[in-house]
C-alpha cells in the first residue's frame, strides 16, 4: 500500500491548480498549504465514506449541474451536499435538513414547503433550487464565491460583521471560527477526491468515471 503521505504531498505545480469556483488557492502561504494538506489527508484516511460519496456524486450530480447552470452558479457547488449531508442523513441536532441542510426558516424564504406533512428540504431537485436562489442573493452581497461558501456555512450577518471586524474580504486570510474557517478547504478536498479519485488512492466506481468523462 502507498502510505498517505505519499499521495497527499503535492508539488507546487499541482498545489496551485486547486481551486473552487475559478478561485485559486493562494500560493506562498504557508498557513493555508498546510490547512489544505490537512484536510486531504482527512479525506484519505476515510476510505469506506470516500467510496459512499463517489456513489452519491455519480447518482446527485446529473440533477444538480443543470440547475446550478440555469441559475448561473459555478458547478464546484455541487459538492456542497455532499460536505453538508454526505455523510448523515435526516436532521441536525440545530434544525437543518435535507440535502443542502436548510433550517426550517431558510427553506421556507426560498419557497421550500416545510410542515408536518411536507419537508421538500429531502427533495434534491427543489432544495438545490432553493440553494441556487439563496447562493445568488449571497454572491450579490459577497462578490467573491469562496465568501459566499462561507457564509452559506456560518450565515450572512455573521460572515458580514467578521469582514467588518478583521477588515479582510479573502477569505483565507480572516480569522474564522473552526468549521467556517475549514469549510471551503473541505469543498475543495471533496473535488479533488471526487475529480481525480486515482491520485488519492481509490477506484472510483464506473458510473462517476464516466460522469467525469463526458
């Protein structure tokens, strides 16, 4: 077996084609190189749920990619669900449901139906629909994709009063709490082992190879 230092190291070149939404990782910053290996090294060391999510990827992805295009959302977005509901299923212990992980209010403000009868939050299509809307009216507040990630992650006024606060608007550069200061690292890793599963020691199964390939 290939250690997994081995396939996590990676030279500058490739360091510097990571990216999410055309917006690259920052070369020469020692703090977010190291951030990113660490976080592709927690991917690695999770096999078994690595495998799961290359199945969900290869079921979600075909629903998800036409929406994010109609609502013009950069297509890295779709690994979203999979860092926010890949690995659990039902709700959190905070409210948050389905696919996108809205709580009950959000869902609702994007037109998502949420009662006793009904939670559309577990409806792929409409949630990521709802999930576009809400991604946009971000970006329009945010104009920079990685911070609209974030604050998809921490909430909008939240991610507003830190930029504020620090008087930094690049997100790897502020000073976040551990989840959201984590939270486009882990959309990246999830692209990466996604896209190009080969480099990190896994065999992807056929049908997300040949999503990849089309």
């Amino acid at each position: 077996n290939i250690p997994v230092r081995s396939k996590i190291e990676k030279p500058e070149s490739l360091m510097a084609q990571l990216s999410f939404a055309e917006e690259t990782l920052p070369l020469g910053d020692q703090r977010v190189e190291n951030k990113m290996r660490k976080n592709l090294a927690a991917f690695s060391y999770t096999h078994t749920q690595t495998n799961r999510l290359h199945r969900k990827a290869a079921e979600w992805f075909p629903i998800i990619e036409p929406i994010l295009a109609a609502y013009g959302i950069p297509n890295d977005f779709k690994y979203m669900p999979l860092v926010e509901s890949g690995f659990q299923g039902g709700v959190s212990p905070k409210g948050a449901a389905g696919f996108w992980q809205f709580m009950p209010g959000t869902a609702r403000t994007y037109g998502l139906k949420v009662n006793a009868n009904v939670d559309e939050r577990k409806n792929l299509r409409k949630s990521t629909i709802a999930a576009c809307k809400y991604l946009k009216e971000l970006y329009g507040v945010f104009d920079s994709w990685t911070l609209v990630a974030a604050a998809y992650n921490v909430g909008d006024n939240h991610m507003r009063k830190q930029i504020n606060r620090q008087n930094q608007d690049n997100y790897y550069k502020m000073r976040l709490n551990r989840e959201t200061g984590g939270y486009v690292y882990k959309l990246i890793s999830m692209k990466e082992i996604v896209e190009d599963p080969v480099r990190y020691g896994y065999t992807a199964p056929r049908a997300l190879l040949a999503l990849n390939n089309e």
